[in-house]
C-alpha cells in the first residue's frame, strides 16, 4: 500500500531510465473511473509540465515512480477543471464521512496498487484522518520513508473508506464534472444531515440544500438552527424556497418566514399555492411565543359519532403528516371541541367503538392567545401528546404537538 | 358631552402618531438584529486588556503620566482594522483562521504555526492565572487558594456552560472594565491635560498656551521602547483566531456582516477607553508621586491606596481580577479550538470527552500547567512571560501575514476581498506594527537591560 504523501513529489524517470521530473499532483478523472488515479503532473522546473496517463506508469515505490513510456509520448499539461486533483482538492480539505455522518479533514489517502499487464495503477482505498497521515505529512521528505513507517505503525489508525467519502465542491457548474452527487447524503438522517450541515461553510451548506430533493431538504431545513434557516433560505431563488417551505409543516414555515427579510417573506409567500400560504399567514399573525405561534394548522378532527373504523379508513385515505397523527381531535355538531383521542386508545378499542366513548378526560385546550408557559404547564400537568388550540367560540383553529415543546423547552435551557 | 368629536381627535391623534410608531418599530428590529449579532467583537477586544494589557498601561500612566495618551487613537484603529479583516473572513467562508490556513497552505506550515500558538498562549494563559494571584493579594488572599479556584472556575464554566450561555457572562463581564473609570474618578485626574495628550503631538502645538497644561516628553528609548510595548499588548496573535471563529460560530454572514463591523468598532473603542482610563487613573497617582517602579499589575493596585484611596485600589484590583479570569477563560479554550480544528481532531464543547479526547485534554492540560506552573515555589515568572513575549512578537507578524494573503484571496473571499485603499492601509499597519514589534523583541533580546524596570512587555 502507498499513501498520496508519497507519491507527491516523487522522482519520475521514463523507460530509458532518465529523470522526467517530478510529481506535483495526481488527477482522478471522474468520467473514467471514480477511484482510480487517471493522470500524474509531473513538473519539470521551468519546462511544460507533462502528464503521464495512468497506463503509461510501470514501477511505483515511496520517493519513486517509473514509466514504461518515453519522455517524448507524455503529452503536455492542460488544466482541465473535470479532473479531480488530489492535493489541491482532496489533502487538508474537509469531506463528509457518510457512514460516521460527520465532517472530517483529510491528512492523506491510501492508494492500492492494482498490477495490469505491464502497468500499476494506484486506486484511491482510504481517506486517512487520522495520527498516521498527520506524521506522514509532517515528516515527508525530512526522514526517510522506512523510518516514517514505522513510526505510524505504532500510531493508532482512523480511516475511512473511499466509498463513504462525499466531497463538499461548493460550484455547482464543477460539482456536475466531477460527478459529484450527494444521493449518500440523502440517504442520512435529516437531524444527522444538519448536523453536518452546520459544520460547513456557508456556501457549501448551500451546495448540498440545492442538490436535495425538496422533501429531504425541507426536514433538514426544519433541524437547523434558526438563524442558518433563514440565511440559507434568504440565499435561495424564491420559486425554490416556496417549493421547500411547501414540505414544511406549516408551524415550521411559519417560524422560518417569521425570521426571514419582510420582502423575501412576502417573495417567498406569492410563490407558494394560495391555500398553504394563507395557512401560513394566519399562524404569522400570532406572536412567537404564544400558544396561535406554536400551533400547527395540520391535525386530524372528526365528528364524535364516528366509529373507529370509520375514522381508521379516513386518515388512510388523506395524506397526513405522520407527527400529526399522535392525537385525534373530535367535534360536536356545532363543529366545536368536544374531545381529544389518543391514536393508542383508538388501536386498542374495539372496531364499532364510537370515538365518543374514547375520549381523554379532561377536555383540555387553549387559545392561540394564551403564553407559551400556560402551554408549557398543561402539557406538563396532563402527560400530553397534544393540545388543542380553539377560538373564541370553541372551534378547533390548530394543534400544539409536544416535540413543538420540547424545541422551545430546550432553547430556554 | 357627545363622545364623538373626542373620539374623532383621538383618531387624529392616532393617525399622527403612526408615522413615529412605525419608525420605532423599524428602529426597535434594527437593534435587536445588531445586538443578535453582537457579542464576537466587543469580547475580543475586551479580552486584550488583559492582565498583561493592565499592568502595561499601568505602567505607562506611571512613568510617563498622560504622556503616551496620544497613541491609543493610532493603536485602536490598527486594531480595528486587523479585527475587521478576521471578522469579514469568518462571515464570508464560514471557516476559523486555522481551518483556511490548513486549506491553503498546507499540514506542515499549520502545525508548525499552530505549535508556536501553543506555547505563546500557554505563556498567555500564565500571565492571566499570574494577574489572578496578584489581584487577589490586593485582599490579602494567598495564591495558593486563588489560584485553583480561579482554574476550577475557569474550568467548570466553560466544560458545564453551553456556547451562547458563556457568551453571555462574557458580554457582561465586560461592563465590569467600568471599575476602572470609577478608579480613575477617584484618582482625581487633570482632565484637561489627560484630554489634550490624545491629540497627536503636531496638532498639539498648535493649541494656544499649551505649555500651560502639557510638558513635552523627551523621546528617550525608554519612551519609545513603552510605545511600542502599548502596541505589542493591545494586539495579540490569538485574538485573530478567537474573534474569525467566534464570528464564525455565531452564525454570521455576509448579510448580517456590516453589523459585526459595528460590534468590532464598538469593541475597538472600548479597549483603548478602558485602556484611556487606567494610563490616567496612574498618570494621576503614582506618576505624580514618582511611583514609576511596579513589579506587576496587583503592585500598581495596592500603590494606589495610600494615593487616592482604599477604594480606588479595591476597584483596581476587581477589575485586575476580572481581566484575567476573562482572558484566562476564552485563551484555552480558544487555543484548544484552533489546534484541534486545524489539524483534524474533533473540537467542540457540544461533544463529548470520549468522541474529542485531545480537545479536553488540550483544554485542561492549559489550565492545569498555566496555573500551576505560578504556584511553584521560586518560579522564574518574569522570564517565562518575556520569553512568551518575545514568541507573541515572533508570532504576530507571521499571522497578520497570513491574514492579509487570505483576505486578497479571490477565490475565497470572492467581492470581499480587500479594495486598493483599504490594502494600502492595511499593510501599511500591520507594517508599522511588525517594525514596532521586531524593534521590541531586538532590545528583549540584546538588551534587556533597557527594559529592566521599564516594561516586560505583555506582562
């Protein structure tokens, strides 16, 4: 195994045993193969530099490399923004570890040497974050390569394996060359997600939002903190952060556009379809911290008549937001309040069972004018899930759920 | 009465009013947007008056009296525009100054830079806990019991607190700096004079009659020599990697970025009131008493009691105390950040001790060795600070460097990146301030007898 350290700034010498140069990068071309070292710059003083394709490299050794080619079949050097350099874009860069979902440093990479007939190709292996690739980057060139290794071998290893590795290429025009794409990513945990996210810089955050689907970008636009939502909002088309901000739940949206510049605000708010942006901006005209800026408008009512089955087969067949779904609120016939129904009552009762005779005792509610503490006291009081929030003539208007409390409980901490 | 043309008046009113009331509302989100943002620069330039920056002003009112006034005006705006450059970076990358100076320059230059910012904060973070011990003899409390609590204190606040919670303390914190205008009120001070020292010295003799009030200092190298020991104090290397990750950390970015511009002014002036106060409340006492020998900054707190009274020393000695536990909390801290994030480790108070192990023991190993390294019996303390001294002036050019190559880079800083004037006047300064400090580490190291009684620079 070798590592990028050293064979960066090795001796190159050609089939004829004469000293090209000297290699100042290496280059994996993604189009080709996305692990696989496809060119080596090799710089010559104040000559052109050459570049030595991957099938034109014969011996590789620390300090040393040798080619099966003349000097004369190497063709120049041509910057080529679709090649992905190892030392300018790789070697003390921060990459995102899929697998551990964090933000790490590169300190070196571990190459394989793959014999094909009459050439070695070096394959990229492992991104080396750790003590090991730190020595070996510290010392280069100062002790000899045999003393290096064994000084790292008594270093404790941290690697990550190439596969896992996602680059952060903040241009988006380069992105597409390089074939980046960030369907690993997609894959994590948006909590996890944003974790990472707030790690970066800000425009790289922005790189990864824009390459998400509007559903994943949504959730982990909903764990960041606020004031990254809003910027990284404020830095979006609006067409776009509508069509995110539609994915959100609308106490979410309605905080975010809460935080956000009165014309990026209202920018974004024309964007979005008329019947989402009137429920938002009815939750925008409720102060922050009372129990109307907590609500959700999205919750579950049904008449207090019905059956179990009967409300089982109506959330089946509407499309409702599962975090919602803890709590069903009933209504009488003047479509007021009348009671609240835990889901696990409901998938523990019989099937004909009325939800009349589910109900939770008391009726508890507020109204959306009540303080965030009243809220706080009464989901501490009554165990809940949820709480209703009713208007003056007892209507159900929205639904407090309690991971709503616990954000507000913890930024107070 | 009809109630009518009441009610019409009160609409008039109303409708009057509005105008004023929409203003107030627009002002009122101004200002909670600017004080969101603030925090980063205030605090930074607060912690420069440390327990090294106090005694050097201290020592300059002592000796010279108001005579060295004139350079606070230079001396803040050199700081500001050194902060100013840190802080734009930190907006517009989002990345502390360790993380950009990895990315661009490589392993092997960080962890060398990183390693000298090792060992000068560790001297830093020495004088600090050293600054606690002589505070707390001022109310005869022995460094043996200070000391630890101090580093336990220290210690706790930071590991059990959360980032914004710290910060808060911080901002408070620097109201207590305000101890030193009561002290420098009780030293009953010639205000006049004290003013008329701020203006530079060509302007000044254009003033009528001002014999009367101001006798030119002759400009002996000692003069000099606590010119430029006033400027080594007031900007420091670490304060740049501090305030680039605070700014960072705080979310800010290029939106919001002119307000952090007004919270680094904001903390500029302040440093160089804070130090305007302490250089009078001395000039005042012990300079007129011919007091000039003080060994450190507790030493200047209890000359003050015989002078100008009790109080005024107690109120000298607090806002001693208060400087160093400051510095002493954000310098190890910020150190552990830096090299932790620079070289790859895992850094942050939000993890926990098992998943970043070297930037606990960083942190600890800081506060551990700085504050005990003052209880040793017979240490040689005046030597470890000029030796962490001379590695500040050793640093300082060095970095501005580096700040200065970063802030032109296009590809980082993209429209920000310094205009040709602001270049002008940014290299002119941080030029004017390498000679000053390369003059400074030239006579502590050939010849320290001149600064013998004079100033241990940063201590």
């Amino acid at each position: 195994m070798l590592h990028a350290t050293e064979v960066l700034g090795a001796e190159a010498y050609d089939v004829n045993g004469n000293f090209v140069g000297r290699v100042r990068e290496m280059y994996i071309v993604p189009a080709e193969q996305l692990n696989r070292v496809a060119r080596l710059l090799l710089g010559r003083g104040k000559y052109r530099p050459l570049v030595a394709r991957y099938d034109q490299v014969a011996f590789v050794a620390p300090g040393t490399i040798k080619l099966n080619a003349d000097e004369m079949a190497l063709e120049p050097f041509r910057p080529n923004e679709a090649w992905l350099a190892v030392r300018k874009d790789l070697l003390d860069q921060q990459v995102i570890d899929t697998n551990g979902r964090k933000v790490v440093r590169v300190n070196d990479i571990d190459l394989l040497e793959q014999r094909t007939n009459g050439s070695v190709e070096m394959r990229l292996s492992r991104v080396d974050v750790g003590l090991p690739g730190a020595v070996r980057r510290l010392l280069q060139g100062l002790a000899s390569p045999s003393v290096i290794r064994r000084i790292q071998e008594k270093l404790p290893p941290r690697n990550i394996r190439w596969e896992f590795i996602n680059l952060i290429e903040p241009d988006p025009m380069r992105r597409v060359k390089l074939r980046i794409d960030h369907t690993k990513l997609a894959k994590l945990h948006p909590a996890d997600l944003a974790d990472i996210m707030e790690k970066l810089s800000a425009t790289e955050r922005q790189s990864i939002i824009a390459s998400l689907d509007e559903e994943t970008a949504a959730e982990t636009i909903s764990e960041l903190d606020k004031r990254l939502q809003a910027q990284i909002v404020e830095k979006m088309d609006p067409e776009k952060a509508a069509d995110i901000i539609e994915e959100m739940a609308p106490d979410a949206a309605a905080d975010l556009l809460a935080d956000l510049s009165p014309e990026t605000s209202r920018e974004v708010l024309q964007e979005m379809p008329r019947e989402e942006a009137q429920e938002v901006r009815e939750l925008l005209q409720f102060a922050e911290d009372s129990a109307g800026g907590m609500m959700n408008t999205e919750f579950v009512f049904v008449g207090e008549a019905a059956t179990r089955d009967e409300v089982l087969d109506w959330v089946r067949t509407h499309d409702y937001n599962v975090e919602q779904l803890d709590t069903v609120f009933l209504t009488n016939q003047e479509m007021a309040l009348s009671g609240a129904v835990p889901i696990a009552r409901l998938l523990m009762a019989a099937p004909g069972v009325p939800l009349r005779e589910l109900k939770a005792e008391p009726l508890v509610y507020v109204e959306p004018e009540a303080g965030e503490k009243e809220v706080f006291e009464l989901f501490d009081k009554y165990n809940l899930r949820s709480l209703a929030v009713t208007d003056k003539e007892g209507h159900p208007v929205g639904s407090i759920t309690v991971d709503d409390v616990v954000t507000r409980l913890r930024s107070r901490l | 009465m009809n109630a009518g043309p009441i009610n019409e008046t009160l609409e008039r009113w109303g409708k009057r009013i509005e105008p004023w009331r929409s203003r107030l509302r627009h002002w009122s989100r101004r200002i909670v947007v600017i004080l969101a943002v603030m925090g980063p620069g205030v605090i930074t330039a607060n912690v420069d008056n440390d327990a090294g920056g106090i005694y050097t002003y201290s020592l300059a009112g002592a000796q010279f009296g108001y005579a060295t006034l004139w350079s606070l005006i230079p001396m803040g705006f050199a700081l500001f525009v050194t902060m100013e450059m840190c802080s734009r970076m930190g907006a517009v990358t989002g990345k502390g100054l360790s993380d950009l100076i990895r990315e661009e320059f490589g392993f092997r230059v960080t962890f060398f830079l990183l390693g000298t910012v090792l060992l000068v904060n560790l001297g830093n973070v020495l004088a600090e806990f050293a600054g606690v011990a002589s505070a707390m003899e001022v109310f005869g409390v022995s460094k043996y019991v200070s000391v630890p609590v101090g580093a336990a204190l220290v210690w706790l606040l930071v590991v059990r607190g959360s980032y914004e919670r710290v910060e808060k303390i911080f901002l408070a914190v620097c109201f207590v700096y305000v101890a030193y205008v009561f002290s420098a009120v009780l030293a009953k001070p010639n205000w006049l004079v004290a003013a008329l020292n701020l203006l530079p010295t060509p302007v000044l003799q254009k003033v009528p009659h001002m014999q009367r009030w101001v006798t030119p200092v002759p400009l002996t190298s000692g003069y000099l020599l606590m010119v430029a020991a006033l400027v080594g104090t007031t900007i420091a290397p670490w304060q740049h990697f501090y305030l680039q990750s605070a700014v960072v950390e705080k979310r800010v970015g290029p939106r919001q970025y002119r307000h952090t511009r007004t919270d680094v002014l904001i903390g500029s002036v302040s440093c160089m009131v804070t130090a305007f106060f302490i250089i009078v409340c001395t000039a005042a006492t012990l300079h007129v008493a011919g007091q000039g020998k003080i060994e450190d900054a507790g030493d200047a707190a209890q000359a003050l009691a015989p002078l100008a009274g009790r109080f005024a020393s107690a109120l000298f000695a607090i806002g001693l105390l208060n400087a160093s536990l400051f510095a002493a909390s954000i310098l190890p801290l910020s150190t552990a950040y830096v090299i932790c994030e620079g070289l790859g480790f895992e850094a942050g108070l939000d993890r926990k001790v098992s998943e970043a192990p070297i930037f606990y023991w960083l942190y600890t190993a800081l506060i551990v060795v700085g504050g005990g390294l003052i209880l040793l019996p017979g240490a040689p303390l005046v030597k470890i600070a000029v030796l962490s001294q001379v590695a500040n002036g050793v640093l300082l050019p060095i970095i501005l460097i580096f700040i200065l190559l970063l802030v032109n880079r296009r590809e980082l800083m993209g429209e920000h990146t310094n205009s040709r004037t602001y270049n002008v006047v940014a290299w002119a300064t941080s030029v004017a301030m390498i000679v000053l400090t390369l003059a400074l580490l030239y006579i502590s190291i050939f010849l320290p007898e001149k600064i013998q009684g004079i100033a241990v620079p940063g201590m």
